[in-house]
C-alpha cells in the first residue's frame, strides 16, 4: 500500500471513531498518534505538484493529529489536578490500567523488558520530562548514561514493594525523577531521588513542587557520598557499575546492619546484586524488577547463613 493509501485508511478510520476523544481511549490515542509518526504528514503537503484530493487529505490528517494531541493534553492536566489534590493515585492507575489494555497485575516476563510503550507516553505526559540539553557533568566511565525505566515495571514496583507512610523510598541515579514522583504520587511513602547531573534535579523538584508532591525530595550529589540512613527501599536502574556500585552496595551493607531493608533492582546490575550474600531474593513472582530482602543479624552484621 502507498503512502496516501495508508494516510486515507487511517484518516478514515478515526473519523469514524466518534468516541476517540473520550478521556478512557488513550491507549488507542496513543497508537494513532504513533502511526501518524510514520507519515511526513508536514512535508508531503507541501510537496510541489501535489494535487488538490493529496492536499486536502494531509490537511485532514494534521487536524486530526491535533485533535488527538489535544485530548491528551486535557487527560493530562486532569490527572495532574488529581495529584494535586491528593488523589493521584487512582487517577494515574485507572488509566496506566487502560494505557496497558490489562491489569497491572497481568503484565509478566515474557514481555521485552527494555522496551517502551503508551504507558510510558502517558507518565511522560503526566509529569512533563524535559529533557535538558545541556548536562553540567561529564560522565565517568563506571556511570551509565541515564535511561528511564519502562514505566510498566515501575507500577510493577509500586505494587510489589507495598509502600506504606513509615517508608523512605530511595532511587539511586534517579534521571528526571520518574520513579520518586511515580512512587510519591501512588503511595504515601518518601521518595528520595539522589542523582548526579544538577540539572535533571531541577527538572523534578520542579515537576514534585508543580503537583504538590511535598513527599518527593530530591538532592544533586553523588551516590556514594549520599546519606542512606533513613532509607528502607532502594532502587537501582544500573546507574554505574565496577567500583561505584561495589562501595554502594558496600554502604547499603552497612545500612542493613542496623535495621531491615530491600533493595530493588532492574537491568544488568541485578545478577551483581543478586550474588551478594546479605541479600536474598524474593523470588516468590518471575517478574524483571527483582526485590531483594536484606537478612543480617544483628551489630555483628553477619549473614544468617553464613
């Protein structure tokens, strides 16, 4: 099919959906909205020579972008006003639930775990990442470069760590701040973002004081150098590796000595974590977020089993 047959279906198709709009059709929203990213819809209109039927149905498909684009945006601030309120929660699930096309409790591992999808537009949305265009630090060669994590596995987190208001929920190498915030608006745990690069703190102590998230708290400084002492869940997302991560699990080691802790973890630090003695692993679900438990008795801060 060409180009213009494509666009004609599709402009088609929407104009026939006289419930698109509606605030519970993002999920289908989105994947219009992504289909049309598949069309030069602003070029091609401007082509030289373009005939009049060509024109007229690329002015269609713009105005239907916009249309689309402008539903979202009313979602988004609905659901910001929530926040504000109080009353994120059930605003942002309800429609993470219908974002996923499926309960929150049905996503499993068989999905690829790096990948992206319309939940992440949604808390994308949301909270308004701007990403800024100029970090302020140079990376050394054992911190990764920031990536967020899919946002279907952090309601996956959410759900499986059952925060409650005795919590300090502590995100190491927190980027634009989507798991604190996430965190802060579904529970009423603190969330604590600690993150190197000044500007992206900015950036989500922004968006926390934006949405009256008084429970989000985040602070520029080096992960080592970081006061862990009030945590009781970590999060890492392989912010760094090699000697980084070591004298960090080695502070987190030491955190645990004095009371109980979990540490969360997803991507390629999770075997690294996985193999470290005073932690075992909840492994009573196979989902790609993986919960450790920390089990050292008492000040000698020996291992149960070792």
């Amino acid at each position: 099919m060409d180009g213009f047959a494509a666009v004609q279906n599709l402009v088609k198709a929407l104009d026939a959906d006289r419930y698109l709009m509606a605030s519970d059709r993002f999920r289908e929203r989105a994947e219009a909205l992504d289909r049309m990213d598949g069309f030069d819809l602003d070029s091609e209109a401007s082509t030289g020579g373009a005939g009049p039927e060509h024109v007229a149905l690329y002015r269609r498909a713009r105005e239907l972008r916009a249309e689309l684009e402008e539903a979202n945006a009313r979602l988004y601030e609905s659901i910001r006003d929530s926040i504000r309120r109080g009353a994120g929660r059930n605003a942002l699930v309800q429609y993470a639930c219908d974002a996923a096309d499926e309960t929150l409790e049905q996503r499993n591992a068989s999905e690829n775990g790096d990948s992206y999808d319309s939940l992440d537009e949604l808390v994308s949305g949301v909270f308004r990442f701007v990403v800024p265009e100029e970090p302020k630090i140079d990376l050394s060669s054992e911190m990764v470069a920031y990536q967020p994590t899919p946002s279907r596995h952090l309601f996956e987190l959410v759900r499986r760590t059952k925060l409650t208001a005795e919590d300090v929920f502590i995100d190491l190498g927190s980027g634009l701040g989507h798991v604190p915030l996430l965190v802060a608006t579904c529970t009423k745990a603190r969330a604590v973002g600690i993150e190197l690069e000044p500007s992206y703190v900015e950036c989500a102590t922004r968006c926390a004081r934006d949405l009256n998230l008084a429970n989000a708290t985040f602070l520029a400084t080096d992960a080592r150098d970081a006061d862990l002492s009030s945590g009781t869940v970590f999060y890492l997302y392989t912010p760094f590796r090699g000697s980084i991560l070591r004298a960090v699990l080695d502070q987190m080691r030491a955190e645990a000595k004095t009371r109980a802790i979990r540490v969360c973890t997803f991507g390629p630090c999770t075997p690294i974590v996985a193999a470290e003695a005073w932690l075992e692993l909840d492994a009573t679900e196979s989902w790609h977020i993986a919960v450790f438990h920390s089990h050292i008795n008492g000040a000698n801060g020996l291992c149960r089993n070792s």
